[in-house]
C-alpha cells in the first residue's frame, strides 16, 4: 500500500504544481507587499490547517513578518492575510473572508475545490489556491468504492512551501535592491 499511497501523493504535488503554479506566484507577490512595506502576514488556519502557521512560526527558517490572524487583530492597509481552510465552504474561513472583503485587505485563500462562481471564498480572495482534493485518494482495500487516505495538511504543506520559496526569493531580490541603492555612489 506504501507503494500506491506514495505514487497518489506524488501525482497530487504534481496536479498542484501544473494547475496551481500562477496561483502560487501571485499569492506570494501579494504577502510579499506586506513583507517588503511596513506591513505584516497573518496567517489564518482553520482546523488542521494550524499545522501551516505552526510551521511559518517554527520552521526550521520561519515565515518572514508572519503573525498568526486572530480575531481581535486590527489589519492596516498594509497587511496581508492568507487563510487555509480544509473545505471553501468553512463557516470562519467565509466570515473572515467577507471581512477583509468589506475592509478592502487583501488576502489569499488556500482551500481543497476548485475555484468557480459558486465558490464563494474563491470568489472573494485576490488569489485563491486549490489543493486538488475531492476526497480521499486510496481506494479502501474491502469496502468497494470508498476512499480513505485524507493528505489535505500534506497538500497544504506542500502549497505553503512553493509559495514561501517565491515569497523568500521576491523579498531577497527586494533587499538586495535595498542594499545596492545604499553602497552605490551613484544612489
């Protein structure tokens, strides 16, 4: 079974990384606006999904400017929020997303469908990521036709790092400017 298990999740990376690819760029340009202003990253992780601020927190190389999104955080026009959300349809993932909406933050949203007119937090989210899921991805060895097998945290892991290696990349090049402009006799 280790077998099937590691060939389905290696097509699941590979799903996201075909069809999600200018997602993942344009979410990490839009946390990095708050990296590279005076801003700040929230993270807002909804169920399992706190394993993705655990790791921008505890990483072995944390998330730049993260901070973890809680209710009583008063946003600037300067931050960014990205939510990560098992299912689109999570009743605190849509309320936040309405919010930031009203409040005219932008933020990024990372959920399992894909996104469409009836995805309403896919609809309300600068970029939206899909993590390629409908449901589990082994069949179960003696019950015909149910599915086991839920990597939703391994597939949002795997987003959270794509998006931090452009993230990381965008902020360097910004500090390598930064330092260029301050040594150069002509700045």
């Amino acid at each position: 079974m280790s077998k099937i298990l590691t060939t389905q999740l290696t097509g699941l990376f590979q799903r996201i990384e075909q069809s999600e690819e200018e997602a993942i760029e344009e979410t990490a340009r839009l946390l990095a606006q708050a990296a590279i202003g005076q801003g700040t990253v929230y993270f807002a992780t909804f169920g399992e999904m706190e394993a993705i601020a655990i790791q921008a927190a505890q990483g072995v190389q944390p998330f730049t400017k993260f901070s973890r999104y809680h209710g009583s955080v008063e946003l600037s026009p300067a931050d960014r929020v990205i939510i990560f959300a098992r299912q689109a349809n999570d009743a605190q993932a849509i309320q936040l997303a309405k919010k930031l909406h009203a409040d005219f933050i932008p933020f990024a949203a990372v959920a399992s469908e894909m996104a469409s007119d009836d995805n309403e937090l896919s609809n309300l989210a600068y970029t939206y990521i899909s993590l390629k899921m409908r449901g589990g991805i082994l069949p179960h060895p003696t019950k015909l036709g149910e599915r086991i097998v839920f990597p939703h945290i391994m597939a949002a892991l795997y987003i959270y790092e794509a998006i931090k290696m452009e993230f990381d990349e965008m902020v360097m090049d910004d500090e390598d400017e930064d330092d260029f402009e301050s040594t150069s006799p002509f700045a």
